[in-house]
C-alpha cells in the first residue's frame, strides 16, 4: 500500500546561516506550509526584497513502512536537503516537484529534516530578469510517501503513470497506459480504466509494465462545454502499490488560416494569462485560492489560459482539467539569455520536468519553449538553446504543439520564428507605445509576411490603478477608463482576425513586480482584470464577460468615478443581452439595442441613482457632480509613475520640456535620425539601453538593429522607448539626452 502524510504543519525557518551538521534551533521561528519569505518586501516597490539562502528544520518521525520518500511540491529556486547532518539531495528549478529517497538514511524514531532554499541571484538557473518577483521558500508543500519496497517510480516527480489518449478516425479512441517501471520492480500489473462515475470499463493484467485500450464509443474531453475525465489506475498485485491519474480524449489542431480546432471543430482559443500569487501571500497560496482563481476565470468567460511563466500547481492543472480550459504550460526561459552551459542544461532540465509531472493533463495543449527570450538580441547560442528545447518536447511528447512568445519588435526574419510548430507575439501598441489600432496593421503585416505560419497573440494589454478615472482617458493615464477604451478596441481587432489560433489578455490578476512603482501603485503589475486581493474587478472584467460569458448580466461602468465634471457624462454599460435600458433617479433614459456596449449621455445635476435593466438582470451605481475634478483620482507624484518627470539633483521632481523649433525626447526617433547631429544623439541613446540589458562583467556590444526594428521604432519617442525597455533608466538617461537635443534645431 502507499501512504501519503502531510507535514506542513509547524517548521522552523530562519534567513540567517545555519551549520546543517550542528544548527541551532533556538534561532530560528515557526512557520507552516505553504511559506514564502518574500510576502511583504517582494511586492513594496522599492526594487528590493531578500533574495538568498534561508533554511526550514522540521523534526520528523520515521513512519511504518519499508522506503520513505520525501516530496517538494516546489522551493523556489535552488533546494538542499539534510537529514540528520547529511545531505541527501539537491534540486535546481523553483516550480517543479521533486523527491528525494530517505529509506537509508532515516533512521527510527526521531529524525531532523532540514531544507536550505535560496532564490539568490544565479547564472545557472532560470528566471533571474523577469518583470515579476521570484519568491523564495517552501511555497507549495512538503509531504512523505510511504511506499513498498516494490513500488511504482517515484523518482524526478514521476506520477507514476502515464497516459496518451489518441482519438481514432473511426470514432473510438486508443488509450496507452504506462508505468515508468521503477528499477527493481516486478510483478504483475492490473491496468483498469474508469469513467467519471467510477466504473470500470476497461481491465488488463499483465506482466508488463504497459497496457493500450480501446475505448469504442468515448466520451470526449470537450472544452468548457463537457470537460469530460476518465482515472486510469494501475496496481501492483504483488506489493498493493497503486496509482491513479484522470485523463482525457481530445483531438486538437491548428489551422494557419482558420485558428484552433477541438476535436475536428472551431474552437477560438480566448484566453487570459495568470501568475499565481496574491497580495500578502506571494506564492504561498492555498487550494481554496487556486479554486477562487479558477472561478473568476471561468466567470469572466475565458476558454484558455496561459500558465505564465514556469510550472504552476498539480492542483491547479487539475482545476483546469475539471472546467475544461485549454492550458499552455511553459517555462521560465524568460527575457535574459544566460549563454553558459549549466543554464542551458538548467531550461533542458525544467522542461523535462514540465512535460514529465504534467502530461497526463487533457487541458495542457501547448508546450512553451520561451518568453521574450530574444529582448536582448540573438545569438547561436541562442538558436541552439530553443532547438534543444524543441528537439526534446517532441521527443518526450509528441502528441503536443510548441510554441514561444516573441517580443513584439523581434525581426519579421528572425530564425527563431521558425522553431516552434506554431508562434505567438507580446504586443502593447496603445500602451507602452503608438495606438491601439496599430496593432491591427502590425498583425496583418506579419501575417502576410508568413502565411503560413500559425499565429497568436500571446499578451496584450494596459495597465488601470482602479482608484484612478478621466472622462477623457489616455494613454499612460493609469485610469480605469483607458484599460476599458484600450479593450476594447483590441477586441474588435481581435474578432476580426479568426485565423489568430489564441489569444491571451495581460492579465487576469495583478501582480508581484517589485521593480514597478507606477501609477500610483508600488509593487505590482496593474494590467489585471482583478485587483491582487482578488477583491475588485474592475471594469474591463465585465468588457470581457460581455464578449466571452454566455450567463446573463448587465454591468454599469464607473462605480468607483463618482465625482463629475461638467453639464453631462457618459454612461457605459457592458452586456452580453441584446437590449439594455438605462433608468436616471428612476426615470427611463432610454433604450439601446447594441451588443456588448452600450452608450448613454445624461445631464449632470446633484446626485444620481443609475440602474440599467437587461431583461432579468440588473446593475445600479451612484454618481454626482462636482464642480472641480476629484484630485483623489489622479495619479499622486512619485515613483517612476511617467518618464515626463525626474529628480534633479536636490531631490526635486522636474518635468522634461519641449522646446520650439528644437528637438526634444518627445519627438519620433525617425525625425530625430534624420538630422545627422540627431543620429548621434539617438546612437548614444541605443548604447545606454544595451547597457541596461548587460549583466556585470559581460562585454557591451555595440547594439545593432535590423531593419525591422529600426522602422518599428522610428515612430515612437526617445521617451517611450526608454519607457518600454529600460523606465529605472528615466531618471538618468532622459534630462541630459533633452538637453543635446534642446541644441538640434528642426
């Protein structure tokens, strides 16, 4: 028999140095897993939070059994493991599950476990540059399994048993079940298959360590309509080890010109991308809020979700599994090439866990190789590294399609465009730079240019303080409003490219980004639809539902824009009814047959109780006018909330100016190159952003930009280029080069 014990309860932790041979427990305090210690500092906004080693000591009794194995469901990033003074095993990689064999070294009786976690800063594992905090600690849970001495593997996080489900061309399906056998073990194996209501429908006994079926007449996993499961099970006779996992039947496929099909029909991938921690927990989230996640998923109506940026929770791809989301599950192989060996083998190691500890997954479809692997250029490398990469997931699975996220500038020539079996981009036209609806003409330019090639739009989207309003929203304005206005606008370009095979919104919750300290928020990226509490959702949430979610709603915007200006305001309201009609201190405004948005202007006088009414369902909020605007609304000074400001040598915020007739940060770089004084200018700005990108003791190369790139940043600003790549430069980069270009007349 296997016995699984939990022992999350009552560790000790300390950040300080311990001797694992002799450590002194007296110093150290009493936690409980799941435990980060990263909580608080990883997401204040002032760039710094403890990264380095700290250590967890439990005392543990030897349980009945003949082998014992411990169980890390995750210790961000590099683990250490003692026990009793000696140190039986080591992990690298912060997001995976690994197990470590503790049958010789335990003793009976007492035994002291002690883990050394360090999330330091490395060049031998995967993230270190991301625009998110990388926790430290025992995040997920520890636990033990006690297991026969002739048992099922255990080694590497294997679950023991793996599926492969093939949907065949006369309907039934063939299903493969496999065991991974264990070194040492023997035996004979009954294989079952079980339906949902735990049935058996299939039987095989065998002396093999595999067994393949034939389900006549399965029953589909079939998306959020019918995310239908069956458990495989597998059972040791002569040692009563057993395993089960579920497992679903889908056939999927990409169509260059017509998108993402699911089991032989359309089925437009709609998505949002999650990272998994919260306010005041970091990573150390629990079920119940992996559940809630899930739910508000599911709420708003997303059909997918990308798992950013590395291995999420077991539970939660279950979860994924139960309401019946399609997943693309990638790595951290984000942002900064690391060019060394052990880094190289640090992503082949994380993907071979990836793809080991999650492929009996339905949901999972989609492999991720990488994310803005290239922002700092390209090199061989490089282009090894991704081919390794995909080498091995068609190795290990091929049932599966790759694919990468590719910065939005990457050259339309780029080889690292042709890796994957299908590709996606990150794009922010209308907000980082340029307008919304140049990401129309950016993705139909790309997709001429590779016709066939499958495309997607990996993220997208604008960052909104939800305490933050205008009636006349821009961009860069933080405001509730323009994260509603830059949706939808996305979502018209979006419903007008089918052949894009997914799509996924940057993000469906704020997060941890310590680095940030913009728009009046410290700490986190705010391009969520839901606030890191997970206790607002904002505006833009009921955009999506009323695009995504076929349960009836109707959602009146700017609950939280209770101040107005001026004679009239606008009133929007999301639906996914047919017909709303607005009602202003009871009295009917109107009616409006319009799907999703619908637009109303009413007098301003005094205070007003808005309620609209679509079909059943109803929404009211209260506004009043004000004779000046709310200052409490607008974003409060500080941080680096805009490259328009800086401090100036005493302390004081400084606003950067244009000046007539003269060049300034403002202008378009393509303007500024045009005069040879100005190409200068902009040739010591590109150095200084390289710079940016090279870790200390790396050679800075002279930066070299493709054509593409070049007539992609021709129309933006020295300003919102420093802004894109490198804002903790602002400050120090933008003042002097306004300066040079002040001397540049037009």
């Amino acid at each position: 028999m296997r016995t699984t014990i939990s022992i999350n309860e009552a560790w000790l932790f300390t950040a300080s140095q311990i001797d694992p041979a002799m450590p002194d427990l007296s110093v150290m305090e009493t936690v409980n897993l799941p435990h980060t210690w990263n909580a608080e500092d990883g997401s204040d906004g002032d760039d710094f939070y403890h990264r380095g080693v700290c250590w967890y000591a439990k005392k543990i009794i030897r349980p009945d059994g003949e082998c014992v194995f411990l169980e890390v469901e995750a210790a961000s990033q590099i683990a250490e493991v003692y026990l009793n003074g000696a140190c039986v095993g080591r992990h690298q990689g912060g997001f995976s599950s690994f197990r470590i064999d503790l049958t010789e070294t335990m003793r009976p009786g007492e035994n002291l476990l002690l883990i050394s976690v360090d999330n330091g800063e490395s060049e031998k594992t995967y993230p270190q540059f991301a625009d998110f905090t990388f926790f430290g600690g025992l995040y997920r849970g520890v636990k033990l399994i006690v297991v026969p001495k002739n048992h099922l593997k255990l080694e590497a996080g294997d679950p023991g048993l793996h599926v492969t489900a093939e949907l065949l061309e006369d309907g039934s399906a063939s299903v493969r079940t496999d065991t991974g056998i264990h070194t040492g073990t023997r035996g004979t194996f009954c294989f079952t298959i079980e339906d949902a209501e735990g049935r058996t429908v299939e039987k095989n006994v065998t002396e093999k360590g595999e067994a393949t079926f034939t389900l006549r007449e399965p029953h589909l996993w079939d998306g959020v309509k019918d995310p239908y499961l069956y458990t495989a099970r597998v059972r040791l006779e002569e040692s009563g080890d057993e395993v089960a996992v579920r497992f679903g039947v889908r056939q999927f496929s990409v169509d260059a010109e017509l998108g993402f099909f699911l089991n032989g029909k359309p089925y437009p991938l709609r998505g949002v991308s999650r990272h998994q921690d919260r306010q005041g927990k970091g990573w150390a989230v629990t079920e119940a809020d992996h559940r809630q996640d899930i739910e508000l998923i599911r709420e708003v109506g997303a059909n997918s979700i990308r798992l950013a940026h590395y291995q999420h929770a077991q539970y939660f791809y279950d979860l994924c599994d139960e309401a019946g989301v399609v997943v693309w599950a990638e790595i951290p192989f984000i942002s900064r090439f690391m060019p060394g060996k052990e880094a190289h083998d640090d992503t082949i190691s994380q993907m071979r866990e990836l793809i080991l500890q999650c492929g009996n997954h339905p949901s999972i479809c989609f492999w991720g190789i990488s994310n803005e692997i290239t922002m700092k250029g390209e090199s061989e490398a490089l282009l090894q590294n991704l081919n390794d990469l995909q080498e091995l997931c068609h190795a290990m699975d091929p049932t599966r399609l790759t694919t990468m996220a590719q910065i939005g500038a990457v050259s339309l020539n780029s080889p690292t465009n042709t890796i994957t079996d299908v590709l996606a981009y990150n794009i922010y036209l209308g907000w980082y730079v340029g307008k919304t609806e140049d990401c129309a003409d950016w993705l139909d330019e790309r997709k001429h240019a590779q016709p066939q090639r499958a495309l997607a739009l990996s993220e997208y989207g604008a960052d909104a303080n939800y305490e933050i309003h205008s009636d006349q929203p821009k961009r860069k304005d933080y405001s509730e409003e323009y994260q509603c206005l830059y949706h939808e606008g996305m979502l018209q370009i979006i419903e007008e490219r089918p052949w894009l095979w997914g799509t996924y919104a940057w993000n469906m919750f704020e997060f941890a980004a310590d680095k940030r300290n913009e728009g009046g928020t410290k700490g986190q990226n705010t391009k969520g639809f839901v606030s890191y509490d997970r206790t607002v959702k904002k505006d833009v949430f009921y955009l999506y539902k009323a695009y995504w979610s076929k349960d009836p709603f109707v959602h009146v915007c700017g609950r939280r824009f209770v101040d107005r200006v001026g004679e009239t305001t606008e009133v929007k309201i999301y639906s996914n009814q047919s017909e709303v009609t607005l009602y202003c201190d009871g009295e009917k405004v109107g009616t409006k047959n319009r799907s999703r948005i619908f637009r109303f202007t009413i007098p301003l006088a005094g205070e007003h109780t808005l309620r609209a009414k679509a079909g059943t369902c109803e929404d009211t909020i209260r506004i009043r006018k004000v004779e000046e605007p709310n200052p409490d609304y607008q974003v409060k000074g500080g941080g680096n909330e805009g490259v328009d400001w800086y401090l100036d040598e005493y302390g004081n915020r400084q606003q950067l100016t244009e000046k007539d007739g003269y060049f300034s940060v403002f202008d378009p770089i393509g303007m500024i190159l045009a005069n040879p004084d100005g190409a200068e200018v902009i040739q010591s700005l590109l150095k200084q952003v390289a710079a940016a990108f090279t870790k200390a003791g790396e050679q800075q190369e002279t930066p070299k930009v493709d054509e593409n790139l070049m007539e992609m940043i021709k129309g933006i600003s020295p300003a919102d280029l420093i802004e894109m790549s490198a804002p903790k430069l602002a400050g120090q980069v933008l003042p002097p080069l306004n300066e040079m270009l002040h001397r540049i007349a037009k």
